[in-house]
C-alpha cells in the first residue's frame, strides 16, 4: 500500500526530493490554498520546502496571500496532517501523484491552478493525454444523453480519453460511451475518493476504474459539497485538449468548464439544440459565444487532431479520409477539369440546385475546394 | 394602368432618359442574358442604349458575352418584345421597375446581378431597405415553422421588412409572422406573375400585395421551372441586409440563398436544431461554416442594427436596453464595488456557481463585463 500511496518515493531519488514532494503534498492538505495561490507560493520561493520555511511577512508579500491565509500556513500542523493523510491514503488503497511527479498528467501541469496532490483508483496512462471532456447537465434529455454516448464511444474508438465528472446525465452518458467502446476514461471528483457521488454511480466508478481513473484533488473524508464543484471542473478541462458541451441549460455547471477550457487555452465545442429547448440554451449560447458546433465526432478529432501525439499507434486511428456523399463526389469529380461557375456545375451535374450548392458547401467544409470570385469554384489541388 | 407600368415615364423626364429605361427594360427580355452579363454590358458600353447600338465584334469583347449571346443580343426584336411586355404588363396591371430608376430597391441595386427589370403588385416602399429575408426547407417541421414565424412577426414589429419566396413551409411561414405583426413583407417568385407557386399560395400572395408586394424578373408567362428558383433566390437576399435560415437540410435551396447573400456582403443566419435531425443539418452546417446562430430576433436585430437606417420613426423600435436575468442584475450590482474573482463572486452573490458563471457569459454577451486575467471580471463602465 505504501508502495501505491508514495510512487515517486522510490528508486533513485534522493531525500531531497523526497522532501520536497511531502511539502508539495501537505501544501495540498492546507484548506485556505487554492490552485492559483500555490502555484504563486511555489514561483515566488522557488519549492515548496522553502514555503513551509517562510516566515510570516515574507508569506504576505505574495500577491493573492492575505495575512489570514498567511497566518493559516504558518499554523497548519504540517507533519500532523501529512501523517494522518498518508496513513488514510494507504489504509483506503488509493494511489497519489504530486503536482512536479513524472507521472503527473502532462496537460493538467500547464495549468496555472494546478491541484498539488491528485489521489486516483486506476491508472493514469501517459497516452491520457489525448483526453477530450464531455460535460453537461445532470437533468439531461434522452436526445442529449444519446449524443453524449455516441461522441464518446465515437472519439473513445479513435484513441481519445473521454474524461467527465461522474454526475448525473450527460457526465454518465459520456463515461458510457467510452466503456462502450472499450476506451479509457477518467472521472473527476468535487469530493474525497470515499464519497462517490452520487451512490448509484459507485458501479459506473468501478468499471471507470477498470479503464482509466476517478480521480480527486480533495482528500479523504471530503464531502461533495456544492462550492467544490466548479472547482473540480478546472481539473476536468485541465486535463483535456478540448471540452464538448453536450447539452446544458444556462445554469448548468458545464458552463464553468467551458470557462476553465478557455482560459487554459483549451477549445470548447457544444452540441447544439431546438432554440426555446431549455436544456439546450446553454450550448446554443456557447456557440453563439464562439464554441465550435459539434454534429460527429469529426468535428471534435479535426479541430483536436493537431494536438493528438501519435504516442499510441496501436490505439490512433490513422487520418480519416474525408468522406463524401454522392453529390459531393460527382461535383469533386467534374471540378476535375477546371474551376466552373455554380450555374455551370448545376447543369454538369443535373443536380438540383440547392443539392449542388450543399456539395459546394461540403467540400468546402473539407478543404478540398475553394470558392474564386463570384460563384466560380475550383478544386484545392488544382494545379 | 399604363400609368403603373410606366412610372418613370412620367413628369421631368427627358426622351433619352425614356429611351435608356426603355433599352434597359428590353435588355431584361434577351432571355440568354444573365445578370452579370447584363451588368458588364452596360459597364462596357455605358448605356443600354449604346449596348443595343454594339457591333457583334464589339459585343465579343465583353468579358462573359460568348459569340452565340452576341448573335442571340443583335439578332433580338427588341421593340417588338418591348411593346408585346408592355402591353401584357398593362393588361395584367402590374408595376414595373426599371435597373437606375430611383425607386429601384437600393440593396438590390448594389449587387453585381442586379436583374434588369422587376415585375410586381403591391408596393416597394424606400422602408423596405431595412430588410431581412427568413427562408428555409419547403418540407418543414413544426418547430422550424413556429420559429420562422415568431422570428419573423418579432422583427417586423421592429420595423423590419420581411422577404422570402412565397414557397411551402419555411417561407410561408416567414410571410405569415410579418401579416400577423402587421408589418411589411415581401415575395420573390421564381415565375411570371402570373403563375403563383405553389398555386394554394394565391391567398397568401393576395395578403402579401396588401402589405408590400410579390416581385419577380421574370416576364408574365414565365412557368416557375427549377432552374429559376436558385437565380430567384439572389434576389430574396440582394433585397435584404441578412438572411435567416430557419430551417433546411443539407439539399435545400435555401443553402444557395445563403450563399448569394455571402457573396453579396450580406449577413448569414442560422436556427440551430438538433444534431442528426435531418430538417436542421443544412442550418447546423452553416453555423460550423460561420454563419450566426439565432435564437432570437435580439441575435438578428443586434447584428443588423448599425446598417437599418432610422427612416422610419413611426415603426423603428428603440434600441432595446439589454435585459437582464436577476442572476444578471445580481452579479452586474455586486461588480459596482469593483472587479472580482469569480470564487468571490460566487460567495458574495451566494449563487450556485454555474448560476454565476451563467450570469457572467450572458453579461459578457451583452457587452457590460469582461474577464481580466484569470477569472477575474469588471463592468465595461468600470474606471
């Protein structure tokens, strides 16, 4: 168990750095700190050692460090408490990884409020870091659920990790979708690993477990208070390339994870929905906002796959061909013989003109033809 | 009724003026020219009448006039034809505009197909600038019905001229909203006046002559064949400042409509619907490739308004101040005291945090905060 609970503890690392993690690790346990202030702590000392050693003014000099919070580090019974979590950590059989561990996962250390200590079941898997997240609203409909299922089995099919929050609804759906496809997926937590929410879904962490992690920043005995919630979901886009809204009303939690996803230069997708759709508002607002559209998976893997490393060739799928309808291939194969006028084209192809035009629009879509001045179109590969 | 097809005819006009109106009007009867040839004619020649006057040789020169239009252009009866339009054009009592007159439509007027001669009932009043054109499937569902309509009766409450193509389901439904708002609306057909199309829209036309007009360029007798409507529709959106579609598949017309109205610097438009409903893939398209979701008339109205001219006071509504949500209101109240981190935010107004985080997208949307670095937000009127 100690093995688990102190990966990084072994091999050829020195004591120093062993120190350095327990100090990283009890800054996690300190309640007042938030991501950002630690990370702010860590900049200014230069390790976390050094926090533990700051005296009192010195600790206020850092912006975002109040004297209550200040005074709260300087109190905080540091060996005590790293001890008794230590101690929790191995009895419950958890695994740990420290904010600085190898094996910290590679995108989530980008972020500026990265969580100290992460305690996970499962395995975090270097290859994770294609994830994509799947959010929404816990009080989903049958329509978003369907389409949360669906991307994720889709893009959990093509080597992504689908990571979500374990909630009701669409975050369910989502982790379905990828065991439905034999993928991986991380749950992320807004309470300690003892306190999976909600109950029912203790067998969906099991098989989560089996094919990824639930993870959580929050130790042991932490209850799924609500203010912990928007909290949690910084790590679920922290972690992630993109993050698909698949169907949220306007008060729905995943709009804060569509904020996190763009402040950490994330992208942000949304599935959209009938206008007057309650649950559909917020992802119609996103994408009014700038979020790109999501209709199929492609639309997620063509924006993401710059940013996929072919880390796993056994997994990644290669370059999907772009596929064409029929209309769209016949108008490919007449643009062969040179750009020609819309009109031109209606007539070649004795389509009608709207299914002409939708054609246009495809290949358009998929970069393969260009539109010239007026209505004349050519092919990308014309010479 | 000479009176009405001959409007320009009339008072301070000089014979060459009368002689050039007549030429353009005989220009719009060559049935093998196409706007964009007509519009290079007359910027080689200078004149309708100089054109009539060309040489074949010279009629070779112009760009996208091949020899069998010029032969087809010298070869033409012009004033038989001319007479033989005029007098069905009496008979009928329609009204005719003529490319330069001054009450031809201004948006229409800009655009480089701009058709020579428009045949119409009703009237076209200058208010009508200060349009927007809502189209979409013939085979529409009953939610892509109710929202054109509702779009349609909501914008032209604000002083918004309506146009469409008077065709089955979407467009009908467009006229419709504009008639139960009491506004203006205008039909494009893709025939002669003569052939309304489908013919159980004769009563609807009847109550679109009443409350603006039903246009075409098509000459009385012209049959509404397939090839017309997608060159009727660059109508539908040169008449207008943005076109909504409402409600199409991927082969709709209204796809090419969309298309024109790119072309011609027009705003594009799009209702979202649920992704793999095939009525909506056409809408949720355009919206991938740039066009702007709408939920509502404030999404068309706010992208539209800097270009609707104030003309007319009597109907132009007053720029609607933003309304807020009391979650809104909340958050803006609590931002007075300065900017703040959205965790303090989240205390201070006791919301839940995606009720919070809901509040600030939809102020950034109205343009009353910003997000600083981080997640921290200020009013817009912050010092």
């Amino acid at each position: 168990m100690t093995r688990d609970a102190r990966p990084q503890a072994m091999g050829g690392v020195t004591a120093s750095e062993v120190a350095e993690r327990e100090a990283r690790w009890a800054l996690g346990l300190v309640p007042q700190l938030g991501g950002v202030a630690l990370q702010g702590l860590l900049a200014t000392f230069g390790s976390a050692t050094k926090v533990w050693e700051a005296s009192l003014p010195a600790l206020g000099t850092v912006p975002g460090i109040g004297p209550a919070v200040a005074r709260a580090l300087r109190r905080f019974p540091r060996g005590e408490a790293l001890r008794e979590d230590q101690a929790r950590v191995a009895r419950a059989g958890l695994r740990v990884i420290v904010w600085g561990d190898p094996d910290y996962p590679r995108r989530l250390q980008e972020i500026p409020s990265a969580p100290p200590v992460l305690y996970f079941r499962g395995t975090l898997a270097p290859g994770d870091d294609a994830a994509v997240a799947i959010v929404g609203a816990r009080r989903a409909t049958a329509y978003g659920e369907t389409v949360a299922r669906e991307l994720a089995a889709e893009l959990a099919r093509r080597g992504l990790c689908i990571v979500s929050g374990l909630a009701r609804g669409i975050d369910a759906a989502a982790h379905r979708g990828a065991l439905d496809a034999g993928g991986r997926t991380l749950a992320v937590l807004g309470s300690g690993l003892d306190q999976i929410y909600p109950a029912e879904h203790r067998g969906l962490a099991g098989e989560v477990i089996a094919h990824g992690a639930v993870l959580t920043e929050f130790p042991l005995g932490t209850p799924p208070v609500r203010l912990n919630f928007p909290r949690r979901n910084r790590i679920i886009s922290g972690l992630s390339l993109g993050v698909v809204v698949a169907e949220a009303g306007v008060d729905s939690g995943a709009l804060i994870t569509a904020h996190h996803a763009l402040e950490q230069g994330r992208e942000v997708f949304a599935v959209p929905g009938r206008v007057h759709a309650r649950y559909s508002e917020g992802c119609n607002r996103l994408i009014k906002a700038g979020a790109k559209l999501v209709e199929t998976w492609e639309d997620v893997l063509s924006e993401l796959a710059p940013q996929v490393r072919p880390s796993r060739p056994r997994r990644a799928a290669p370059p999907p061909p772009p596929t064409l309808t029929q209309a769209e291939q016949q108008v490919y194969d007449i643009l062969s013989d040179g750009p020609l006028h819309i009109d031109a084209l209606i007539v070649r192809a004795n389509l009608p003109g709207g299914r002409a035009a939708s054609a246009l629009l495809g290949l358009e879509m998929k970069s393969l033809v260009r539109q010239l001045t007026g209505k004349v179109f050519e092919r990308h590969d014309s010479p």
